[in-house]
C-alpha cells in the first residue's frame, strides 16, 4: 500500500513540489472514503479541506430555490476539487455527493492556510495550483453558461 | 449525380423522434435503381415543396444506399415544416454534396472523434464505417457533449458503443438533475480522460462553432497538429455547388470545398468574428 507521502509525491496537482512541502501537507492530509450517494458537505458548510480523488467521481449540485438540485459538475480521479478553504469566510458554495464509491485524500485546509501563514512560499506554490484548477472550471463554466448546444446557437 | 440543380423525389418511410426538437427522418428515392450512395460527412438539400430548401447532413449508414437517413433540428421555416411531415409524404432531395471526412487518411490511425449537440449527426456516418471495418483502424475513441441528457441524441446506440470493448466512448452534459450518474461538464475535459497519441490520432469535430474552436485548442495543448485535426462547417447554404456564394467563407465555399476541412486549411480564417 501506498504511503501518503508517495501519493502526493505522484499526484500531478503536486507536481515539482519540493519534497520539504511534501512533508508538511503529508501532516495536513488523511485517507478518506465516502459510499454511493454519501454527502462531502453541504453548501454554507465549513471549508476546511480540500480533496484529491483517488477513485470515483463526486457530483457538485447547487439547488436552485424552489427547484430540483442540479449537478453543475462532476470530478473524478486525479481531480483536486475545493477551494473554499483559502478564501473567507471558509464555506462551501455547493454540494458534494458521491455518486461512487470514492477514495480520495483530504488535505485539512485550516491546518494549511496556518503552514502558508507562517511560510509564504509554500502559499505561493499552492496559490499557483490552484488558480489554474480555478481558471479552468471558470472556462468550463463560461463555456456552459454559453449554452453552445441550444437552438438558438 | 447527373442534374445538380434537380431535386429527386423522396418518399418518407419513418420519422423517429430523437429527442423534445431533433428527429430523424428516413427516405427512399422514387426513381433510379441504385438507391443514394454518399459518402459520411456529405450533406444533401432537401426540399420541402411550397416551402424551401435546408442543407442538412446525412446521418444514416453509408452502407445501406437503398435508404437515406437526415437528422433535423426543427429551428427554421423549412426544418419546421419538416417536423410535421409523415410517413408516406413526398420531399425533394439534391446531392450528395460536399466533401467527406478523410476516410482513406484516418486508416491505420487511432481516431478520436469529438462531436456536440446535433453535431453527433454528421459524424453518426463515419462511426457506422469505422465499426464496419473496425480492423482497420486503432483505437477509436468518441467523446460527446449534450445539453442535458434528454438532450443527447442517439441514446440507444451510443449505450451499444459504450458496451463494445473496442471503443471508448464518453459523454457529459452542461447540467443534469439529482440521478444523472454521467459527466457533468464540458466536452473538451473528456478528451485528456481519452489519453490520445498526439503522434498516432486524427481527430475529427463536429459541433457548434464555438465548442470546436475550444476542442483544436484542447487538442493541440495534447500535442496532436493541425494536420491532424478535421472539421466540419456550417454556413448558409443555398446553390451547394459553389456558384451562388453565400456560403463563402474567406476563400473557401463551404458546400463545395467543405462542409469538411482540415484544420490547417482554414486555421487563419477559423474563429474570426468578421468570417
């Protein structure tokens, strides 16, 4: 079995990491596994971690009011979703159900956002990370909002 | 295709309703003995008499020549006045125009096919002739973007694919209700998952303008070239010979050099607002 150190260390997201950072998100991070249909969290929850998913997919789902909730995304393996964490006041802004059995790593992200307080470097490396998951979605969200498969289009 | 400009009487056999505004309707031509051959990626005008003409893609199986297969959104007059049409009425049909997708290029490739919306349609031709002759490709992945699941055409048959080991099939809508245990999301995510061999895949797109405009780009961040990459086009047909122009696009006519393109042939014209 694989330690945490060495999923990491292969995880693309952490990608040319050094290995001092490794260590210190090793001690942020835990295995975690959610069943078919298992909530992660609840929008307006706490955000205090992020995940990288080893196996499965996980479904976000707004809920409009008065309406069904929508899925708006799926992730899946080696997807790093979550970044509520870094940003006040610290709440999701969906819902996260598992719509498989999902193994995945959760990284505590209050753990962390003390580790980058204390060392800028490392903010900036995960900064960086994670603006550009951040930008994609928001591509992919620009380009659904489109709705480039409507009649109209 | 002796008389260009003459269309030939087609009567309806079926009208199958594919999803809430796209069914496909099939048709056999009235006269001539050796049924309608085409080639996948050609479209044909059909007419609707007291109406007018619409291009429209051939969706069917190039090697059933006896019948002839066209998938239709009703958004026009004509494709409109199509959707209330029944088994048994007459429509005129010119062609088949155009040029086809590289079908002689793509052998011994592996072929990635990426396709959104009514886009499946005109690719629908090609997957029945890459399964025909499965042997002579390598791997064939077809990846597809709808608008939600009731939206995505061809259900039935892309649940076949999906189930055949010797393909890679995967579809994501924009949005899906509780339930949807599919992708959710954009078309252009799936084709890392497809993990192409930028050395060894031709690519071919079929969607709205804009959604193949961010699939090249994908698939050049994948290293796969622009001579690599085929597309089909789509303007306001009309003559489908080349001589009324309105389908000019720079110095190509959609209708007599397209609707199929490699993309290095209109790269610098592809994309442009003022096109």
């Amino acid at each position: 079995m694989k330690s945490l150190k060495t999923i990491l260390e292969e995880h693309p997201f952490f990608k040319e990491l050094e290995p001092k950072y490794i260590e210190l998100l090793v001690g942020c991070a835990s295995n975690v596994r959610f069943e078919a249909g298992d909530i992660l969290y609840h929008e307006g929850d706490q955000a205090d971690s992020f995940f990288l998913i080893r196996q499965g997919k996980v479904a976000l789902e707004m809920a409009p009011p008065n309406k069904e909730p929508m899925i708006i995304d799926t992730v899946e393996e080696d997807l790093v979703f979550g970044w509520s964490w870094m940003v006040p006041p610290y709440k999701w802004h969906f819902d996260a159900q598992a719509l498989t059995l999902v193994r995945a790593i959760a990284i505590d992200g209050k753990c962390l956002r003390q580790k980058c307080e204390n060392d800028h470097e490392l903010g900036y490396e995960l900064f960086k990370r994670f603006f550009s998951v951040v930008t994609e979605r928001l591509q992919h969200t620009r380009m659904q909002l489109l709705d480039v498969y409507g009649a109209q289009t | 295709m002796p008389q260009p400009m003459v269309p030939l009487p087609h009567r309806i056999l079926k009208v199958r309703r594919e999803t809430g505004d796209v069914f496909s309707i099939e048709t056999q031509p009235e006269t001539g003995e050796s049924g309608f051959p085409f080639s996948p990626g050609q479209f044909n005008m059909v007419y609707v008499f007291g109406v007018g003409e619409v291009p429209l893609s051939i969706s069917g199986d190039p090697a059933q020549t006896k019948t002839l297969t066209h998938t239709i959104r009703g958004v026009g007059w004509v494709t409109r006045a199509l959707q209330g049409i029944k088994k048994g009425d007459m429509i005129g049909v010119r062609g088949p125009f155009g040029t086809p997708w590289p079908m002689q290029e793509i052998a011994g490739n592996d072929v990635l096919i990426v396709a959104g919306g009514v886009g499946l349609a005109p690719v629908r031709p090609v997957i029945y002739q890459l399964l025909a002759e499965r042997e002579k490709y390598g791997n064939i992945s077809i990846l597809y973007g709808a608008r939600s699941p009731d939206d995505m055409l061809y259900g039935k048959e892309l649940e076949k694919w999906r189930g055949r080991f010797d393909l890679h099939v995967d579809v994501t809508v924009d949005s899906a209700k509780r339930g949807w245990m599919g992708n959710v999301g954009v078309v252009t995510q799936l084709i890392s998952k497809a993990m192409p061999d930028p050395d060894n895949t031709l690519a071919m797109i079929c969607g709205p303008e804009i959604m193949m405009r961010f699939t090249v780009m994908e698939l050049q961040r994948q290293g796969i070239e622009d001579t690599g990459i085929y597309l089909t086009m789509e303007r306001n047909m009309k003559c489908a010979v080349g001589f009324c122009g309105h389908c000019q696009f720079g110095s190509e006519f959609i209708c007599k050099d397209g609707p199929v393109f490699r993309y290095d042939r209109i790269r610098n014209i592809f994309g442009k607002r003022e096109m």
